[in-house]
C-alpha cells in the first residue's frame, strides 16, 4: 500500500501520519525528517541540504527523488509505505508516478489537509523547530503555494485524492483520516 500525505507547513501531516501509519501497518517516510537528520550527522547530501532547508526553500527535484528511491529500496518499505512530505513539485509526482509504477506499488491515495494560513502561522510560531522562524515560514507557505498546490489537482485527475479538514483536535482530526481509509476511492 502507498499513501502520500500533503498539507502546507503546520498542517498536522507529521503527528498524524506517525499514527496513520502504525494504523495502516506501513511505515512512515518522512523527507523533511531524513533531511533534518542528514543535516544533524553532516553527511553529504546533509551538506547540500542544509541551504535550502534553513531558507525555506525546497530541495532540489533530483535529490529528493534519490533519498526518496534508496529509502523506499529498504527491506522496511518493501510492502508499502506512508510518504510524509514527497511529493512536493509536478516533477517530483511525475516522476514519482513512473518510478514507483515500474519498481514499487501504485498510489492508493493522497490525503490533503486543509488548514487556513492564520491557524498555520500561529501553530508554526509556537513549535518552535529550527526552520519555524516568521520569515523562513512565510517562505515556506509561498513554495507551497507554488509549488505544491498544482499536486492537488493532478491527484484529483487520477481519482485518488481525498481532502479533510484539518482544524481540530489530534484525535478529531484521526478519525477524519481513518473515515478515508474506510471508503474506496
Ligand atoms: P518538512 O519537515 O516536511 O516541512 O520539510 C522540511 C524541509 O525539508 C522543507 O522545507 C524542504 O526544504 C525540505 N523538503 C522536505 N521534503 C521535500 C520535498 N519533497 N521536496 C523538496 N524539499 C523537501
């Protein structure tokens, strides 16, 4: 099984797809936190990373997509998986769609939270992550915008893309995913 969460920055996606994932019995890939923990042991792509996470900014295509692969390659992932963060861009959902036709399972569903921005800035704020500073957030919204939005309509066009409210309490908002997974697609 593959899933694919997507939702702007402060949207829940990380504390709701660790439980997502225990529920569904696949594991959680979360790109931001393999970067974050590249950048913590200075490993190479650590090192090349570490600009553009700092800034807001997405990390190129081409690495993302290669961390993404190798991770996915591991034993822990070889029935499926919960993508926490990827994709990101059209390129990398493009791409993603042939390589992971051709090498791994196909897209069961995409999961779309839905946070207004004022909510999300206030929660940012409050967390208090190295890259949650207002300036590098504001970025951080503008890329998603940008960039990651066009996603939501391609998956919609595949016919896999479900939307829930993102606003609530932890376990509201649970149950909101689970009711997903709980009628096909
Ligand atoms: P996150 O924890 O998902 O908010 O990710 C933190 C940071 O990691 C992002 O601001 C990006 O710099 C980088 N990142 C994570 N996933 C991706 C991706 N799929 N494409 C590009 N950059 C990413």
């Amino acid at each position: 099984m593959l899933v694919i969460l997507v939702g702007p920055p402060g949207a829940g996606k990380g504390t709701q797809a660790k439980q997502l994932a225990s529920y569904l019995e696949i594991t959680h890939c979360s790109t931001g936190e393999m970067f974050r923990e590249a950048c913590r042991s200075e490993t190479e792509i650590g090192r090349k990373v570490v600009e553009y996470m700092n800034s807001g900014r997405l990390v190129p295509d081409l690495l993302v997509e290669q961390l993404v692969a190798e991770r996915l390659g591991q034993e822990d992932c070889k029935d499926g998986c919960l993508l926490d963060g990827f994709p990101r861009t059209l390129v990398q959902a493009k791409d993603f769609d042939r390589w992971s036709k051709e090498n791994y399972h196909p897209i069961n569903r995409v999961v779309e939270f839905k946070v207004d921005e004022e909510t999300l800035l206030s929660r940012l704020l409050s967390r208090g992550r190295e890259d949650d500073d207002e300036q590098v957030i504001r970025e951080r919204f503008r890329q998603y915008k940008e960039l990651t939005t066009p996603l939501l309509e391609y998956y919609e066009d595949q016919g896999v893309l479900a939307r829930i409210d993102g606003i609530g309490e932890i376990e509201e908002v649970f149950e909101r995913i689970k009711n997903v997974f709980q009628t096909s697609p």
